[in-house]
C-alpha cells in the first residue's frame, strides 16, 4: 500500500510539473515580471532554462542507463515518449516564434536519441 501512495505521490507532482511547463509555453515566465525588475528576466529565463536541460540530461542518463543494462523495452518507449514529447513541444514553440534553427536541432536531437532506443 505504501508503494501505491508513493506512486500517486509522485504522478500529482509529475502532472503539477507538466502543467506548469505548458503555462510558461502558453504565457511565458513574464507571469513574473512583477516580481523582479524586467532586466533580471531574461538572464533568469536563461539560467532555469539551462538548469531544466540539467536535470532533464541527468535523468535520461541514469534511466537509460538503467534502460540498456535491463534492455527493457518499455522504459525505453517511456524514455522516447518523454523525449518526443519535449522535443515537439519545443520545435511548435520554437516555429510560432521563428526560431526555425531550433527545430532543426530539436529534430537532430530527436533523430540521435531515437536511434538507440529503437534498436533491438
């Protein structure tokens, strides 16, 4: 039963993350602007950006080392669902603003980690 509450515990704050990911892809984090002065904003911007592929890089190195030492076929569909998801979501935003070379590096990153975690 503990496991359960674990679980549960864990997916509420997985599905808070997520919805706040799509509020700052929807409103951007000027929702803060009131709170800092405007040319703080930017660099902050930066910096969560940064420490967000950090930690996002550090996950997707031990799970998918845990994913090839296992060779277990579902966490490797979960890890490229995760990646797709970021990475669509990322090349979308990246083309509502014009930044067309970020989606081509969202695709070639897309394309590298495809690669492995489709082989058999």
């Amino acid at each position: 039963m503990i496991g359960r509450g674990n679980a549960a515990w864990f997916g509420a704050v997985a599905i808070i993350l997520i919805l706040f990911g799509l509020l700052f892809v929807f409103w951007g984090l000027s929702v803060f602007a009131a709170l800092m002065p405007r040319d703080v904003l930017l660099p902050w911007e930066s910096a969560l950006y940064g420490s967000i592929m950090v930690g996002w890089g550090v996950t997707l190195l031990l799970t998918g080392r845990i994913a090839f030492q296992r060779d277990d076929a579902q966490l490797k569909r979960a890890l490229l669902t995760g990646l797709a998801a970021w990475l669509a979501v990322e090349a979308a935003a990246s083309a509502w603003f014009g930044v067309w070379f970020n989606v081509g590096v969202d695709i070639a990153v897309l394309l590298l980690f495809s690669v492995p975690l489709l082989r058999n």
